[in-house]
C-alpha cells in the first residue's frame, strides 16, 4: 500500500469513528420536543362511546389506597350515548320511578418511535364515575388497578394568571385521527356559552377534538400545563370557523371535580371526618 493510500484510508477511519460517536447525539430529539410529548401529547387519549368518539385526557394516574387508579377528563357530550336514563315502574313503590344505566367507554393510547412515528395503540375499559350535562364535562375511570399510565397533565395552579395573547396548544382527536396538535393564542376570557364560563383560543379544533386539552407554557414552572377542555367551535352559514374555539377553564373543571367528591385529584386534603359530640348524661 503507498504512502498516500494509507493515509486516505486512515483519514476515513477517522472520519466514520468520528459519525458513529457524534451521530446518535445530533439525532436525539431537542428536550423541548420531548416535553411537549410527555406533557400535552401523550396525556390526550381517544374516547369511543357506544355511538361515535371524542377526545380524554388523563388527569391522574397514581397508586391509591394499594390499587392503581387512572382518571380521564372529557366532555359529557363525547360519553352521553353511554348514559341511559329511562323510567321503569317499580313495583314496591307501585310508581314509576327514573333509572340510570351506564355502559362502559373503551380509551385508546397512541404509541411513538423517535417522538414522530406513530407505531400503534392501547386500549382499556373505563367506567363513567361522574358526570354533569350542564357543565358538559364527564369523568371516566380506567378498569385497570394493577398498572397506573406513565403521562397524565399537569393541571394549572387556580392562582395562576392566564393573559391574553398567551400561545395555547390544542390537542385532540380530531375527526377520529390520532391525537395532534395545533398552536394558537388566548382570544377571550370572559365569554359565556348558556351560562358557562369558556376561554376563546384561536388554536384550531374540529369535530373529534371534544374532551381533548388546552394548554399553555409557564415559564415560571417550566412546564406545559392544562388550563381547559375544547368542547364547542364557532359556525356560520358558511361552515365551521375552527380557529374560534371554546374550552371550559380549569376553574368549571375543579368545580366539578370537587363536586362529585374527587378532589383528590386536585391534590385537595382529604375531608376531615366529623367527630359527633356526645353528652355525659347526668346522674
């Protein structure tokens, strides 16, 4: 082998040594990338009703009690097809009374390679816990006690401000796709739909997105946070204005959560129990 040769093959020695030691870090995904996955993608799941689907995201998946217990948010409209409530005659009272029977909902998880390939999906049962038609707003816990799921939302403090012009993510299941998202910025935060509180964000939604999440970036906690559920988009004659979307603020959301008794999820202390007071009667 000549002097020349030798040298070339050592430069390209050198050369792949360098690619294949420095490759996989110049391919890793950025860290923003991978945090906006773990806290607004992966939470946002895919809700199948008995008639049609929506969107969920997953609030709360931690060890309680020595079970596991997961919880997803949505809308009530998404599940209502899940809810019958009919009037049957009972015989001990001799007077028709009102029943209620709820069918389960399948939740389905989308799976990800390099934070881009979408690579399939998981399924589980979940049972409707509780419901407000009014609110529009639904909770549905997962059947699964053995297992918890790795990414759940991170909820906004309540004394938290949120600003106009504030850049808003909205991520949902858009026309039964897998979930995605778009970007927007807060418009309103004083509108109210039939008595209900909404936030107007200009981050696209349509039919699908229902029961998905809104979120925000605070720099203060370095975090994407939850700060509202889609439920309605605007329309005109013309069509669908999707960039005038409407979720129900976190404030509806911790209402009802502390309505129907679940205000553990929102890291609220258990409620003290009432110790009754009795009297020594008197000899």
């Amino acid at each position: 082998m000549t002097n020349l040769s030798a040298r070339w093959t050592l430069v390209m020695a050198v050369a792949m040594a360098a690619f294949f030691t420095i490759a996989p870090a110049a391919l890793a995904a950025p860290a923003d990338l991978v945090q906006k996955h773990q806290e607004m993608l992966y939470p946002v799941v895919v809700v199948e009703a008995a008639r049609g689907s929506g969107s969920g995201t997953v609030i709360f998946s931690a060890e309680v009690d020595g079970e596991w217990q997961t919880y997803v948010l949505t809308n009530h409209h998404v599940v209502a097809s899940a809810i019958k409530i009919k009037d049957e005659w009972d015989p001990k009272l001799q007077e028709e009374v009102k029943r209620e029977s709820r069918t389960p909902v399948q939740v389905r998880w989308f799976d990800y390679n390099d934070y881009s390939r979408e690579i399939g999906t998981r399924g589980q049962t979940a049972d409707i816990v509780a419901y407000d038609a009014t609110l529009d707003l639904a909770l549905l816990r997962t059947r699964d006690t053995e297992r918890g799921v790795d990414y759940a939302a991170h909820l906004m403090p309540e004394d938290a401000p949120l600003y106009l012009f504030e850049i808003t993510w909205a991520v949902g299941a858009g026309l039964g796709e897998p979930p995605f998202p778009t970007e927007g910025a807060i418009s309103n935060l004083d509108q109210r739909i039939k008595g209900q509180r909404y936030i107007l964000s200009s981050a696209p939604i349509i039919f699908g997105n229902s029961g998905g999440a809104l979120f925000h970036r605070s720099p203060e906690r370095e975090r994407y946070e939850f700060i509202g559920v889609p439920a309605r988009v605007s329309g005109t004659w013309t069509g669908v204005v999707t960039h005038r979307a409407w979720a129900i603020p976190r404030s509806t959301v911790r209402e009802f959560l502390r309505a129907n008794d679940f205000g553990f999820i929102l890291g609220d202390p258990p409620a003290e129990e009432e110790i009754a007071e009795t009297e020594t009667p008197a000899e």
